[in-house]
C-alpha cells in the first residue's frame, strides 16, 4: 500500500502540471493576446510580447509531455482494478497527446509568419488568425479523446475503492460533456459559445478533485474492492 500511495501522489503531482501549464497557456497567454475579432490586434499583441506567446507555446508543450505521462503512472496500480479499462486510458491519452503536438505546427506558425513574411497588415492578420483559429479547431478534435479517456478512467475510481466515488461518476458524466461540446462547436459554433462551461463543467470538477485527492491523500486505506483482469 506504501508504494500504491507513493505512485499516487506522482500521479497527483502530474495532474497539477497539467493544469497548470494548461491554464497558463490556455487561459492567461492566448486570452491576453488573442483576439478572434480582431486580426490587427492579435498581430500586433504577438509583435509586442513575443517571448510571452512563446512561452505559452512551450508551456502547452509541457502540458502535453505531462498528460502523457500522467496514465502510464496511473496504469501502475489501476491496472489491477480492470485491465483492459487501463490499457484503454492509457490508449485515449496517447491519441490525444499526438494530436495536439501535431497541432502545435499551428500555434507556432504565426510566428515564422511574422519573422519571415512581408505580407501587408490585412493578408498578415488574416492569415495569423486563421493559423489560431485552426489551432483551436485541432484542440478541440483532441477533445475527443480528452472524453475517450475520462470515461474509463471514472470507470476505474469507481470500481477500485480506493477514491470517493462521486469523482468517479463526475468523470463519467464527463466523457459525454466533452463529446457534446466537440458536436457543437462544429455544428453551432455561437451557440456553444454559451454553453461550453456547463457542458465540460463535470469533468473539470472531477478531473480537480482527483487531482487534490491524489496530492494531498493518495489512495484510500485497504486493499482494492475489486480486482479483475479483463
């Protein structure tokens, strides 16, 4: 039990650095400087403050490099819960993390646009902007695996007895959060402006609360309530 509690709060602290790389970049350094609406400001935004639109890209490198490896961790003792349910966690994460590093290619290009090209300041806005507008059309085709492995995941907390419960079912209900939101983001955009928060709501809550309880607890005290292999 030592050494499950031990590899838990590795997991734990894996979980952190993926919110926190994933909130610096996601949330202070594209909200900063990105402006949808506004091409010229974006450009502009970037031009200004490049070393901070480069660590944004960096820090969404190591959000990667973490959610990676934050499975295979898990794997470690949840494997013993249901294995072919970790080997399908572990699988989801994969998918996603290749995704989303491929689709750095678009974070990355304005850029070299703007070091490289001499285009004038409507063809450069424009074109910035559609490099990070696909950017996020990518991250968001990762978010189908974001959902994929949430579901065997609360499956796991669930069955294992070795976390509350309810984080397993709120990461559950989060699979279908995410996939709802991936559906409507490209079937109604505007409307999911609105939504969006609610939709993925369950899974942020439950993907928080693992977090804290694997940092600050670990595992519960016993020995797991069900152990099956296939």
């Amino acid at each position: 039990m030592q050494s499950i509690q031990k590899t838990a709060r590795g997991a734990g602290l894996l979980y952190l650095l993926v919110i926190i790389f994933g909130i610096f970049a996601e949330k202070y350094v594209r909200t900063t400087l990105i402006d949808f609406t506004d091409g010229t400001a974006t450009v502009q935004n970037i031009r200004e403050h490049p070393l901070l639109f480069r660590l944004g890209f960096l820090s969404d490198l190591f959000m990667q490099l973490s959610y990676f490896m934050l499975p295979l961790v898990l794997y470690r003792f949840l494997r013993e819960v249901h294995e072919w349910a970790s080997y399908v966690m572990v699988l989801g994460v994969t998918v996603a993390v290749a995704i989303m590093c491929t689709n750095m290619l678009n974070h990355y290009a304005p850029l070299l646009l703007l070091e490289h090209m001499n285009y004038g300041d409507v063809q450069m806005s424009s074109t910035v902007l559609f490099y990070l507008d696909m950017h996020s059309k990518g991250y968001h085709i990762a978010q189908i695996f974001f959902g994929l492995w949430l579901w065997p995941l609360g499956y796991l907390v669930l069955r294992s007895g070795l976390f509350p419960r309810f984080i397993g079912v709120l990461l559950m209900v989060g699979c279908f959060g995410y996939w709802a939101d991936v559906a409507l983001y490209f079937i109604m955009p505007v409307e999911n402006l609105s939504i969006s928060g609610m939709l993925t709501l369950p899974a942020d809550l439950g993907e928080f609360w693992l977090c804290l309880y694997l940092l600050f607890k670990g595992v519960k005290s016993g020995t797991f309530s069900t152990r099956t292999k296939s």
